[in-house]
C-alpha cells in the first residue's frame, strides 16, 4: 500500500511566538528591513506554514541611527497622496529621519510583507522606537543580531 505524505499545519495557539529586539544602530535599512520581515512572518522556523500567522514579535530601538548610503539619502524620497488635486506630499528621507525615524524602518518592513489582512496582522508584531527605551521589557525579549 502506498503511503500518502500529508502537509503538516500547526494550529494558531500552537504557534511559539517569542519577542525579539534588535538593534538599529549602525545598520542598514534595506538589510535590516529584509531580516526584521523575514523574523515576523515567520520563515526563519521550521513551522512556517504561508497561510498563518507563526512569526515572532520584534522590537526596533535605536531607529534614528539606522545607516542608508550618503548618496541615496539624497535621492530617496516618501510620497503621500490625499487623493484629492493637488494632494501629493513630497518628503526627503533626511527630513523624516529628523520627524518620524520609527516610520522610516516601518515603512521599509511594510513593503517586505504580503498586501493582505494576513500582511496587515503580521505587521502588528514590529515595534520599532526612536531611541533606546522601550515598554516592552515585561515580555523579556532576547537579543537578536544579524
């Protein structure tokens, strides 16, 4: 009798989700943004299934000290569109570093991750702040480094 191989899905609750904290000092974005997303989806395990949610949490400090080239910090823009004429805001990477660091790496996250609600449920899981301080100290992250 031939024997069937079947696909193994782990159940949500049976996910072991661990909190992790990086960081951003000295790092580049790109890079960082590719290992951070990878963290949170979940590909690093030997559990990951594409449909479900089994990454771990990961906590950002130190985002306004995040390296980019000299020579695409001046190229590199941000846009938002309002959706009305005339509604595009324009915005250089050197301003928002200044204004928002946190967004920057979000930013760079976000677009690593599937555009859909699975995508928006996985980006829940980065935490990233300005500097070194952060709240969640209770939930004992481990160090991670790349």
């Amino acid at each position: 009798m031939k024997q069937e191989k079947l696909t193994r899905f782990i159940k949500p609750e049976d996910a072991n989700q661990k909190w992790y904290i990086v960081d951003a000092k000295d790092q580049t974005l790109g890079r960082l943004a590719s290992q951070v997303a990878r963290v949170i989806r979940g590909k690093s395990k030997a559990t990951f299934t594409p449909n479900m949610d089994t990454g771990d949490f990961v906590v950002v400090v130190n985002a306004e000290k995040v390296k980019i080239a000299v020579k695409r910090q001046e190229m590199k823009t941000y846009y938002h569109y309002s959706g009305y004429p005339g509604g595009l805001k324009e915005r250089a990477y050197k301003e928002m570093t200044v204004k928002k660091p946190e967004w920057v790496i979000e930013t760079a996250v976000r677009g690593m991750l599937p555009k859909t609600r699975l995508g928006r449920q996985i980006f829940k899981k980065l935490k990233v702040y300005r500097g070194a301080e952060h709240p969640h100290s209770a939930q004992k992250p481990e160090v991670l480094s790349f």
